[in-house]
C-alpha cells in the first residue's frame, strides 16, 4: 500500500491545492496509513508523546472521584453512562473501572462505560466486564444520562490555517512545487472562517499566520445530540480565543511531534509524527451553549486535580511502604500532573445540561475530607504499573537496572 504521503501527492496532482485542513485530516486519518490509522505506537516510551493518564493512575482515579460526584448531583440514574472520546488504547477506561470500586459507591451497579476511538470498533463494559465490540449507534444511544470525556482529542482535529494580509483575511492552500509541499495564501474556502473569528470579537493582526479548528462546533453538535443530561468533560491544552489568538501568537500553534521530539513543519515524516494545535475553548464553549450546554467552569488540570483532593494522595503515598526507587518513581509521576509549565497548565473544561446547581468537586476549592468518598474512609493511592510510561527511568537509567521492553505493555 503507497504511504499516505504518496497518496496526498497523486491527490494534489489529480485534483489541485487542498486546504491545509484536508492535508491534515489525510495525514493523520486516511485508512490505514494515516498517523492514527497505521498502527503505530504513538503514546508512551516507544511513541512519540506521553499523556495524562499514562503518566499515573492517580489522574483516572482522581476523574473517577468527579465522576462519582456527577452521578450523586443527577440523582444516583440506574443507568450512568461514561462516554470516552478519543479512548486510544483504552489506559484510562481501564484505570477509571479499576479504582471506581474504592470509592464504595452504588455507581459501580449503575455505570456502563463507552470507549470510542476512531478507525476502531466502539467498546462498552459494565463494571467487573470485558470491553465487548459494539455498533457505535448502539454504544452511544440518544437521550444518555452521565459525562461525555476526552482527553487530548480535539488538539488532533484538522485545522484550517489562515493569514491576515493587507487586512484581508487569507487562507494557507497546500499545493506541490518543483516536487515540494509548499503553501500558497488565497481567498478562503469558506466563509465560516471569517465568522469563527468575528463572533468571538478577534481581529487578527497584520501579517499574522494561525489556525481555525472549524471541527470543534460539529463535534460538539454530536456530544450534545446523545447527552440528555449531565455533563461534557473536555481535557487539552489550549486558550480562550483572546490568548489563543493574541500577539503573543501571531505565528499560531500549530507544532509536531516525532519520538518526544517537537517540531514545527507538518511536510516532514508525514504519517509518522503528529500534528497538533492548541484548542479555542471559546470555540468549544460557544458551539455547546448554542446545543443547550451551560459552561460550568474552565480550569487549568493542576487546579482541577488540586481540588479533588490530589495533595491527600501525595501525602498518603509515603505511608504505602514502597521502597525508595518506588516511591520516587511514583512521587515523579504524580507531581508531573500538575506541573504548570507541563501537563498540569492543560484546560479542563465542564459543560452540563438538565444538572443541578451544585457545585462540583473539582471546581470548588474545599477541604476534600468533606467529600463523600472520602468521609467513607480513607481511599487508596493507586500505583505505577508496567503499561504506564516510565518517566523516572527515562530520566535517571543510571538507578535502574536494564529491562526488556514489551511494546505491547505501552
């Protein structure tokens, strides 16, 4: 089968310049060759970028925590649906349905969890199950009760790449030249480009360059579709549409990644690293509100996980009885999550529909002992497993002692 770089080159040469848009939607998706259709490992120590839930489990049981919340304000439903977008291997359904049971919680008999990732078969368990293949339709039925969740998918969504010249609004085409990619600036190819930018009030500035994610208000008309009631829990990196598109900015986000090597030239390596830009959450708060989905709070992940109770865990760590190397390993794991340079400055956005007005867990400064979870008992800290990335190795091998690598395990 030619490579998708191939194939993008026989499309330009049949059809003429594309949107950057439709370079990309090939690049990452076409059918088995694209970045996330071929294959390819592309989280964890062999890939090329680490996330939330493979750093430590303690992100999942922290979400399983807020979940629980969720599923007290609707009024404990007999039927609570997770829906997970973008699952990828399925790391954090696995670690969410693995600590659930110690929160003590009835939600365990209530939860049926959806895991969706595209260019795969949907998945859908019930506590104690098996993930069994199910036609999506049927996965995510209409009138669900429960939380939507992605975490890093709408980064990954085609964005089309727009310039300010001569204070007229131009779009990037990508076209083929003495056999290069290269990109040539014309009017745009839609007019929602414009709209995007003059419903959130952006004037961009003079001979700016950025990007325009126009998938966010279709995904969003598909979350709000299926959910009846409850809530969106939406986890990137990324700004309000006044910093996104700030001076500061000016030359956009859009970035790659090849073996935990950033770049920025989406021409190289394509199929084999990722692209990526940071997400508009004034995008993604606009097209809910226009579905009926009330924005309930935009965060920062380090906050977010503060809030939950993420400090009770660190302390509670020391007492696990781990050896040193372990304990540190741990420790270096969790503090990542909250790291504001790092993964810890990503946004979490919350969105509800037909939820009452209690606050929630995670966007409430409070004392966690005050929580019902945790007034149940103390809660456990869940530890490092071999299918999370390894960071303390990675960075000090010199304390570890030489390991064979199972690919299957990242």
């Amino acid at each position: 089968m030619a490579g998708v770089e191939d194939v993008i080159r026989e499309h330009i040469s049949r059809e003429g310049r594309i949107t950057f848009a439709d370079f990309m939607e090939m690049a990452l998706y076409y059918p088995g060759v694209g970045y996330y259709t071929s294959g390819r490992e592309r989280v964890g120590a062999e890939g090329d970028f680490y996330t939330s839930p493979a750093t430590h489990p303690v992100f999942a049981a922290l979400i399983a925590l807020q979940i629980e919340q969720m599923w007290q304000v609707l009024g404990r439903p007999p039927d609570f649906n997770v829906v997970e977008m973008g699952a990828g291997k399925g790391l954090l359904a696995k670690d969410i349905l693995a600590y659930l049971p110690s929160l003590r919680s009835e939600l365990v008999h209530s939860l049926t969890y959806v895991s969706l990732e595209r260019a795969k078969p949907a998945l859908r368990a019930r506590q104690g199950e098996a993930f069994e293949p199910v036609p999506e339709a049927e996965a995510t039925p209409g009138g669900a009760v429960g939380c939507f969740l992605s975490n890093e998918l709408l980064d990954a969504l085609p964005v089309h790449r727009v310039a300010m010249r001569r204070g007229r609004l131009r779009e990037a085409y990508v076209t083929l030249r003495d056999g290069r990619f290269t990109e040539v600036l014309d009017r745009p190819s839609t007019p929602l480009l414009g709209q995007r930018l003059a419903v959130e009030g952006i004037k961009l500035p003079e001979g700016c360059i950025t990007e325009v994610n126009l998938g966010i208000s279709p995904w969003m008309d598909g979350v709000a579709a299926k959910l009846e009631r409850g809530f969106v829990l939406t986890i990137d990196y990324g700004y309000p549409a006044e910093e996104l598109y700030s001076l500061e900015r000016s030359s956009g986000t859009l970035v790659t990644y090849y073996r935990h090597t950033y770049g920025q030239d989406p021409y190289i390596r394509i199929g084999s690293q990722d692209i990526t830009t940071h997400v508009d959450f004034t995008a993604a708060m606009m097209a809910g509100a226009k579905r009926g989905l009330s924005t309930l709070g935009l965060t920062t992940q380090r906050q977010f996980l503060l809030n939950l109770g993420f400090n009770r865990f660190m302390d509670a760590l020391a007492g696990k009885g781990l050896d040193y190397t372990e304990y540190l390993a741990n420790r270096m794991a969790m503090q990542e999550l909250v790291r504001p340079e790092g993964i810890g400055g990503f946004k979490i956005l919350v969105q509800g529909t037909g939820v009452a007005a209690a606050p929630l867990y995670a966007l409430t400064p409070a004392d966690p002992q005050d929580f019902l979870p945790f007034k149940n008992g103390d809660l456990p800290v869940p530890l490092l497993k071999p299918e999370h990335i390894p960071l303390m190795r990675a960075k000090y091998p010199q304390y570890f002692p030489p390991m064979d690598f199972d690919s299957s395990d990242m």
